[in-house]
C-alpha cells in the first residue's frame, strides 16, 4: 500500500508535483496517468526517498522508504530512466542488490528466468536492447517479492510479446494480493490492465476514479432528432435521466441508451428521426481532463504566416 | 506462468546491514571490467617504472636526479627509484576510485543503490573501504616488486639497498597506504561531484597542479604550507629520508588522511542531502 499526503515537490519557484494526495491499495492494478512533465517520474522517485518531499509525506505500508529495514521487500520498482551499470552483466546487478538484503543466489536465478533473460544472463546490460532492459529493471523489481510493485512505463521499448508479457504479469501481482502502480501517458494501454486510475496534470490530482466509472462517465449521451421535442422530452425524463434541449428539434439525453429512447417513443408514437450516441472514447475523455494542463502543448499545425 | 513469488517467501526476511552492503559492494567492484584494468595497471606502472628506473641508473647520471613530483628535491636512493612510476600509479588508483562513485551517477545506477540501502551513507562507507584495501594490497606489493626487482638491477651501485635497511620497509608500505588513501580520496571526489570528468580533474589538479601553484605565494607562506599540500604530505609518508623542511613520515600520512577525511565528510553530506 502506498499513500500519499499532500505530497509537494519544488525546484525553485517551478512546483513540479503540487499537494498531491492518493493511494496505492492493495489487489488492484492502479494507473498513473499524466501527459509528459506531469510529474509522474518526480512523485515515484518520492516514493523510494531519492528525492525528498518539499512537503507532505509518502508512505509505504505505513512507513516511510527509508524507516525499512529491508525496503526490497517491501516495494519493487522500475524507474523510467536507466538505473544499471552497462559495464556489469545482468547477474552480477542482480546478485550486488541482492546481497544487501541477504538474498540468495537461487531467488536471483528465479527472478532472471521470470524476466526471460536466462540466454543473456551473463552479458553485459550495455549490449541489452530497450526491451531487455525493462525486463531487467522488472526482475530487479521482483528481487525482493515485495508486497507492492511500482513500474515506470514498464511496456516502453517493449514488444508486443513484451507487453502482452507485463499485462499479465500485472494481473497476476494484483491476484496474489499485491498493490501495483503502473505509470503511463497512454490511456488506452493503461485502461486494459488498470483497476483504478490516478490521472495528474502539472503535478496536481485531476482524477481519482475507478476504470469503470470513468468509462462510464465518458459514455456521454445520445443526440435525439424528433419534430417532437417538447413532447418527447417530459416521457424520457426520470430519475438518473438528463434532457437538455440542444437546439431546434434536438434534443441531448444522458442516461439512457439510443434503444431505451427508441422504445419510449415508439411506445408514444413520437417520429424520430436521429439517434447517435455522442460519448467520447476514454482517450478523449482522458485529453479533455489533461488538455489544460499540458507542459508542452504542441500548436496548431496550421502554419500562421508571420508578417 | 511462471511464479513470481520466492519459494522462500517471507522466511527468510533479511535486514540491511553494513556488512551486506560491504559484500554488495565488493561484487558490484569485481564485477566491472574498469575496476580489473586500472588495479592491473597501478601495478604495472609502480613495478614497470621502478624496474626501469634501477636498471638505467647510473650515478650521476641525467634524467632521473629529479624523482616523481611528490619526492623532488629529496637526495635519490634505492626506494625513490623504485618508487619512480608512483604517482602515475596515484592518478589511477584515484580514477579507480571516482570512477566506483561517480560511474554510478553518470550510468543511472545509484538510483537502484540508494532503493536497495536508503540509509545511503553505508554505501559511501563501504566503497571507501573496498578502494583502500584493493589498492592497498596491489600497490604495496606493487612497490616491494619493484624494489626487489630494482635490487638486482642496482646490485653493487653505492645507492643500493636491502629489505634489511633502515625505513625501506616502511617507506614501501607508506607508498601502498598513500595510494589506498589516494583510491579513497577518489570516492569522496566522485561522490561529491557525481561527475568522472569533474572528480577526475580535480583530482589531477589537486594531486599535480597545486604543489607547481604553491610556488604563487609569497615565500614565507609557501614554505609554512607547501608541507600540507595533499600531494607533499603523502610524498612523506614514503620517503625513505625526511627532506628539510618535509613533515615525517607519520606525519604526512596523518596530514593526507585528513584531506581525504575532509573530502568524504562533504561527500557524506552530499550523499545524504541531496536528491539523486
């Protein structure tokens, strides 16, 4: 479990991570989702007491990183950058972290062949292609079968054996119990294997909310076309049921499906003569949430000529 | 799939401890290639040079009347010519040690040092530790090496000495604890800069450039503090005789292990402040 209160990080005047408050549970894949800059890195980094908090605190299963007195037990990450010596093969990192723990050498066998880096187990890391360091920074992460597992953008570099790899490997940490947190800026590859989403912006919490409830509130409405709006509208209304007329001889309903609409005014013989369903899909949904808070927003790509 | 938990789970839950990390460090240190090859080369310039040295000897001859910087000025005998390649050996055994420090800066690594032992400075200590005692052992026999060697090369010459005579065993040892030391001076240079380049050239200018600086200050002050110099103090330390004006040997050793002492104290609270 991790929780964060308040958390707070800034580099002079720039607050790059700003009061932000969630939590980690338990049994749950929980994605961190922010566009780039948004302060994912710096939180997670927090979170292992390299960077320290300018406020606020982070806790993991109830205490601070560095009150363990074996942390690698506790949580295992990945982080986005590279954090190996090139020069070393995959087992001598393995083993030099496993050693401070008092981990055996068996468990850093069983780790590398979880990872699939049995055949280049004894390379060196700087020969590894991207993917086969994020299975190396995966099997370090497990060295210490810790009760949470944190992943940087864990399917960067990866390939689609790679990714479908990490999916299942997620749900299966989630299954036996363990609290995941998987960091991304893509919403579509976080939505299949996240339980629970903490979406950021410029540092700040902008939603903490489960997939599904996210989905469905990203499903948005139906757009209803009938002569008949000021008579269609009173039938549909109802509990959890929102009809706003949008123009002349539309109508825009929430609530229910273009089926429902349908039956109710076939029931009433009201003619209509459009029905689209308006939602976003979760990308959209997830764009409208960050839009405001991009770092780097990329300008119109219609040339504006200068004068 | 395979199983993501330890067959030993939660058995066998162990605490971070100094001599865990010490025996992490000491893998992470043999199992890079750079740590083998300036080890190997700290020997090959201490016996190399000092061989050298003997066997072209002649009295009075040219060329080697002014020893390494570290012992210029100083009358020339047995040891200061088969200590001739040391403070080559010095430079890199100093780049073994900024590179054991900042190497894991410059690659990433930290970031998974400091997670495995969030305590942080037991990693600075044992670093220390782990580049004395390699350097130690290498350069002390390093320097016996090449005064045996030299011996046979200098056999008869009126500057040839024994094992037997006066201070050579101990100047030899001070040259392997001066290196030790300059190896640790290195981790607390590379700590504290977290960059090769910038612990190397630091290094370079504190080990080399400043003696030639000191000669910039007015006489009085350059002959009250020229003694202190890093570099000087720990030319004491293995000089066979003591040159006027030059601290003793127990003296010079004292003096250059308070430098490094200095430097590791600011790369601790480096270390321990600051993010990473």
């Amino acid at each position: 479990m991790i929780e964060a209160r308040e958390l707070t990080k800034r580099y002079g005047d720039k607050t790059v991570v700003d009061r932000l408050s969630f939590t980690v549970k338990p049994g749950e894949v929980t994605g961190f989702l922010g566009p780039n800059g948004a302060g994912k890195s710096t939180t997670m980094r927090m979170v292992l007491g390299l960077d320290a908090p300018t406020a606020g605190e982070v806790h993991v299963n109830g205490r601070s990183y560095a009150g363990h007195a074996a942390p690698l037990h506790e949580i295992g990450a990945l982080l986005e950058a590279k954090s190996v010596h090139p020069g070393r093969s995959a087992v001598g990192h393995l083993t030099a972290l496993a050693q401070t723990h008092g981990i055996g050498r068996r468990r850093v066998d069983e780790v590398i062949d979880l990872a699939g880096l049995g055949s280049v187990a004894h390379k060196r890391v700087g020969a590894f292609s991207l993917g086969m360091g994020q299975r190396l920074g995966i099997a370090a992460a497990l060295l210490g079968d810790p009760e949470v597992v944190m992943l940087d953008e864990p399917v960067n570099g990866l390939d689609p054996e790679g990714v479908l790899w990490i999916r299942n490997l997620l749900a299966q940490l989630a299954g036996e119990g363990r609290a995941v947190l998987l960091s991304s800026h893509l919403m579509s590859e976080t939505a299949q294997v996240a339980d629970h989403l903490i979406i950021i912006g410029r540092g700040r919490l902008l939603a903490d909310t489960s997939v599904a409830d996210l989905v469905e509130a990203s499903l948005g409405g139906v757009r209803v076309g009938t002569d008949e709006a000021a008579r269609l509208g009173p039938l549909l209304a109802g509990p959890g049921v929102s009809v706003t007329s949008s123009g002349d001889g539309e109508l825009q309903v929430a609530g229910l499906s273009a089926r429902e609409i349908a039956a109710v005014a076939l029931r009433h013989g009201v003619l209509v003569h459009e029905l689209t369903p308006t939602g976003v899909s979760l990308e959209e949904a997830f764009m409208e949430l960050t839009r405001d808070e991009l770092e780097y927003q990329s300008a119109p790509a219609s040339g504006r000529t200068e004068r | 799939m395979t199983a993501i938990a330890a067959e030993t789970r939660r058995t066998a839950v162990k605490r971070v401890t100094f001599p865990r990390v010490l025996l992490s460090e000491s893998t992470k240190f043999r199992t890079l290639r750079s740590s083998w090859i300036t080890l190997g080369l700290s020997l090959v310039l201490l016996a190399g040079f000092g061989a050298i040295a003997a066997y072209t000897y002649s009295p009075g001859g040219a060329g080697v009347t002014d020893g390494p910087p570290g012992i210029a000025g100083r009358p020339l005998d047995a040891v200061s010519l088969s200590l001739m390649g040391l403070s080559f050996a010095s430079l890199v055994a100093g780049v073994l040690g900024v590179l054991m420090s900042a190497g894991e800066y410059s690659t990433g690594m930290i970031r998974s040092t400091l997670a495995a032992v969030p305590k942080r400075l037991p990693v600075l200590w044992a670093k220390a530790l782990i580049a004395f005692g390699a350097v130690f052992a290498v350069t002390a026999a390093g320097a016996f090496l090449a005064f045996l060697i030299g011996t046979v090369g200098l056999d008869g010459e009126a500057i040839a000495l024994t094992l037997g005579d006066d201070g050579v065993v101990r100047s030899l040892f001070g040259a392997g604890l001066y290196l030790g030391l300059v190896a640790v001076f290195g981790v607390g240079l590379g700590t504290l800069l977290r960059s090769p380049a910038g612990g190397i050239a630091s290094l370079v200018g504190v080990l080399l450039l400043l003696p030639g600086l000191s000669q910039l200050l007015p006489d009085s002050w350059e002959d009250t503090l020229t003694p202190y110099l890093p570099s000087n103090a720990g030319g004491a330390a293995y000089a066979l005789t003591q040159a006027e004006g030059a601290l003793t040997p127990g003296e010079g050793l004292a003096v250059f292990a308070g430098w490094v002492a200095v430097t590791l104290i600011g790369a601790a609270f480096r270390l321990k402040r600051a993010d990473c």
